[in-house]
C-alpha cells in the first residue's frame, strides 16, 4: 500500500497553514487547534512521507525541497475538497 494514502485533508490544511504562516502556534491560531496537533500532524506527515518538510532550525520556518513540492499539490488537494464541502463541483456538474 502506498504511504501516502494516510495522508488526509485535515493534515494538508495544517500543513499548509504552517507554510503560510511560518509558525506552529500562528497556524494552531488560525486553525482554531492547539499548537500540539500542529505539531502532531506535521509529525504525521513527515512519518508517511518518511522525509522533512520544514527546516525548523529557521524562524520563521521554511519548506524544505520535499515540503516545497507537498505544498504544490496540498494547496490544490485542500481547495478542491473545500468546493466539493460547498457543492461547488457538484453544481459544476449538472
């Protein structure tokens, strides 16, 4: 089975928000979740993907070339999913 099928929407929103952000305890903030499952679901990813997706020795934290990839599709993955929640595709559809 393929790691990266673990991976869920939830986890790439965190993500992402950290990207944006720089920061665990911003992105925890904007997301409404403690800086703990931040950290967690970055922990998550980097397990499933086997590899770093920030360097953290930085302030504010940067995308390694792994996370720089991730977050090409992430951001892609994440707003699709936030339009099939709308019915957006669905009114595409008909």
């Amino acid at each position: 089975m393929n790691r990266a099928v673990g991976l869920d929407v939830r986890a790439l929103r965190v993500f992402e928000a950290v990207a944006s952000s720089g920061s665990l305890s911003s992105a925890a903030k904007l997301l409404g979740i403690t800086q703990s499952a931040v950290s967690q679901s970055l922990s998550q990813i980097e397990e499933i993907l086997d590899t770093q997706v920030f360097d953290r020795t930085r302030r504010p934290f940067k995308l390694t070339p792994a996370g720089i990839a991730l977050s090409r599709r992430a951001r892609s993955i994440v707003d699709e999913m936030d339009r099939l929640a709308s019915g957006e595709v669905t009114a595409d559809l008909k």
